[in-house]
C-alpha cells in the first residue's frame, strides 16, 4: 500500500470538500451553471479515485505519474463494491 499517495491524495480531497462547502455556504452565485461546481467536483473525484485506483502503485510510479497511469487512476473504480 503507497500510503504517502494515499494520505496525500485525500488530504486534497478533504481540501477540496472543505473549499466547495465554504464556497456553497459564502457565495449566493455559486452553482453548477457557472461551471465552478462541475470543476470542483471533478477535482475532488479525482483525488478520491486515484486514492483507490493508486493505493497500490509503487512510489516510483505514483511520483512520475504518467499519463497512462494518470487516466487509469482517475477512472471510477471498478472493483470497488458499494453496498448501500
């Protein structure tokens, strides 16, 4: 387990939570027709998918990050199982 990239990528994401709440309770414009929101989102899932996606990659790899392995990380995990 790369907890380096792991603890980092979700400290961005906890970031990024906290920046959209502020940002929802603060401005009475914020909204998705703007396009803030879609691209905040897509920045939070980004940091939540390659925590998942990566957790296993070797600190060489998370470091260099490709772009190969960048795509593959950011996709929705497909082997995570929500049970609801």
């Amino acid at each position: 387990m790369n907890k380096e990239f792991i603890l980092f990528n979700l400290k961005e994401a906890k970031e990024s939570i906290e920046n959209i709440i502020q940002y929802i309770e603060n401005q009475e414009d914020y909204c998705d027709d703007d396009g803030y929101y879609i691209v905040d989102m897509q920045h939070l899932y980004w940091h939540i998918n390659t925590a998942w996606n990566a957790r296993n990659s070797s600190p060489k790899d998370s470091e260099e990050c490709t772009e190969e392995n960048c795509e593959k990380w950011n996709e929705f995990p497909s082997d995570l199982i929500m049970n609801y």
